[in-house]
C-alpha cells in the first residue's frame, strides 16, 4: 500500500504558489515513475501538469486535482510549508486544498495498479495539474484538454477539493458583471443642471441588495447578486457624469451567463457588460453512472453517501461537459485560511474512497 500520509507530507512540502508549480509535478512525476512504472502505470507530462494512466480503454474515468496553492496569509500557527501533525491534524498551506486530494487519488490509482486490477475496456487516468487558484487563461487542466494531444476524453470525473468526502453533484458558477451609471456632468454649485452618477449608482446598489433572479436549484438554491467593489467622482466640486460598480453573481444551471446578465441589466438604471464568464455553474443528474458508483462505494463503506452542492467554484468547470462528482477530504471552510489543515486518517480514508469509487465505476 502507497504510504499516502508521507506522500501527503512531502507534496505539501513543496511551496507550490501557482505560476511556480515545478517542483511539485517533478516530485509527482518521479514518484509515480519509482512506483507505479512495474505495475502498468503510463506517466505523461506536459509544463507543469503532470497525468498518470492505468488501462488502455476507451471509457475514460479522470481523477483530477491541482497541485498549485494561494500564497501564504498572516497567522499561521505552524510555518505553512512545514507540515505539522497536531491532534491527528495536518496544519500546511495546500494540506486541504487540494494536496490531500491530490496524494489520495495518486495513492488510489498506485495501489489499484499494484494489486492487479485495471479497468475493463477502460482507462482510470489521475491528472495533477497547475494554475487552478488563479482563475486565468493559465489553467492547467483547460490547457491539457485544450492544448496537449495525448491528453485523454474524459467519459466521467471526479474533481478533487474539499468535501469532507461526500459527493458533491452541483457547483455554483462565477459572472462578473462591469455596471455603468451614466449621468451629466455640472458645477457643484449649480447641480441641479447635471444628473448626478453616484446617485443613479445608488439606486441601482439598492435594487441590487433586493434582487432575487434564475429559479431554485435543488442543491444550489437560488442565484445570488452581490456587489463588490463602486467608484465614482473627481474633482470635488463637479457633479460626476460616470461610477462604475462590480457584481458577483454565483450562478445556477438553470440559465446561461448571458441569460443572467440580460435578466439583470431588466432591473438597473445603469449599463451591465460581462467582463468575466468562464466559470459556468455545473451539476450532474444523480442517476448519471459516476454519481451511482460514488453513491454505492460510499455506501458500502458506511460513509454519508447524501448528494450536495458547493457554492465555490473549481476545475469543475472544465469537465463541465460530462458527468462529474466533486468529492475529496477536508473542510472547505478552511481553504486558504491560517488554519488551513486535514484530519490524516481522512486521508487515508479518501484513497479507499477514490479506489471503491474507480471499481465500482467501472465494475
């Protein structure tokens, strides 16, 4: 059996910031190879994405996480890349998000591949990959499914982040909308010739603290609309003409970002652009194969097998056209936090979830 505790140390180990992911997919990378090479276990790299495959099948099962971490914050107890083991806990930045699902589904797919097994007309394929925290162009998963030839199609996934290791069926999506209020400039003391944009602004932020769009998700609830950041004004003597304010809206499956932003401009006074859509809300139908197979495995192995949704996005987002679950262990809550840590025997616990899931999967 992989040592996943040690594996879980050492990868933490490494400070993974994104954009800086080397040492960490050349530690996977070697790993893999040391351990996995007689058994059948094919390695692939591209940049700093590391993908490692067992069987040579046409249905396609990806185990993926990311190996990239959020800078360190003020008050860590411990020093964040040192992992310290206090209370059967792992405190380490990356230790719950997302290492511990990384060394977990490794450490599945190494001790399937040593125990003999392999997929039937399958491939069951773990992809580490990089830039997941920094929600650019620079994802390493998009870039693999987009970019790298031997890449395999995913026919099922599971996404690795903090889920205290129940399945998770529905993640909310990310729009950001850019909002201008419009008005016409005057001299402060003759303000009553201009239309004043902070006050159109105004309006529309109290509008928006009152908004309610897109129907009731079954695991999601409803959209939320948040604003985020508003600006307006210069010289302090002018009427201004233009403010600009900002909306976070986590979004549901059941309309098109699109969709959303149009259903909001309805509403507001000022002018609604899109400046951000990519991360679109995701959900799989409880009875699509993959969420049977991780109900059943969780289920036999007397865990809580209850579907939920996650508000936080993920690399969901890029296996959002086909049927995913998003389940790993670790509190979520504690995510890029000073208190960031993972329980180790939910580590252990994860690989034999990640095991029962593939064999169940593909049984």
């Amino acid at each position: 059996m992989t040592d996943v505790l040690r594996l879980h140390h050492d990868l933490v180990a490494i400070p993974s910031i994104s954009r800086d992911e080397g040492d960490a997919a050349d530690f996977v990378e070697a790993f893999a190879r040391e351990h996995g090479a007689a058994s059948g276990v094919c390695v692939e790299r591209s940049e700093h994405n590391v993908w490692f495959t067992l069987g040579d099948g046409d249905d396609v099962l990806i185990l993926a996480s990311h190996l990239d971490v959020v800078p360190p914050s003020d008050g860590h107890p411990f020093d964040p890349f040192t992992p310290t083991v206090r209370g059967g806990n792992v405190y380490a930045r990356g230790a719950v998000d997302a290492k511990a699902s990384g060394a977990a589904m490794l450490a599945a797919l190494l001790d399937l591949a040593a125990s003999g097994w392999t997929p039937e007309a399958g491939r069951l394929v773990v992809a580490l990959t990089a830039c997941e925290e920094v929600g650019s162009d620079e994802n390493g998963l998009d870039y693999l499914r987009r970019e790298a030839p031997t890449f395999p199609t995913p026919s099922a996934a599971l996404v690795g982040e903090p889920t205290d290791l129940r399945p998770c069926l529905a993640q909310k999506g990310l729009l950001v909308l850019r909002c201008t209020a419009r008005g016409r400039t005057a001299h402060a003391a003759r303000a009553h010739l201009g239309v004043n944009a902070l006050t159109v602004m105004a309006r529309d932020l109290l509008r928006v603290s009152e908004m309610e769009i897109g129907a009731d998700d079954p695991f999601l609830g409803r959209p939320t609309v948040t604003a985020t950041v508003a600006s307006g004004g210069g010289p302090r003597n002018v009427v201004p003409d233009e403010a600009t304010f900002w909306l976070d809206v986590r979004s549901t499956p059941g309309a098109s970002h699109p969709q959303m932003a149009e259903e909001i401009a309805e509403h507001l006074e000022s002018e609604v652009a899109i400046h951000s859509a990519r991360l679109v809300p995701c959900a799989t139908s409880p009875e699509a194969r993959i969420a049977r197979a991780s109900g059943d495995a969780l289920r036999a192995l007397g865990m809580d097998a209850e579907p939920f949704g996650s508000p936080t996005a993920s690399d969901w987002v890029f296996l959002a056209d086909v049927p995913a679950v998003k389940i790993g262990p670790g509190d979520s809550r504690l995510s890029h936090t000073p208190q960031e840590h993972v329980p180790q025997a939910e580590i252990v616990r994860a690989v034999a979830v990640y095991r029962a899931i593939a064999e169940s999967y593909f049984s």
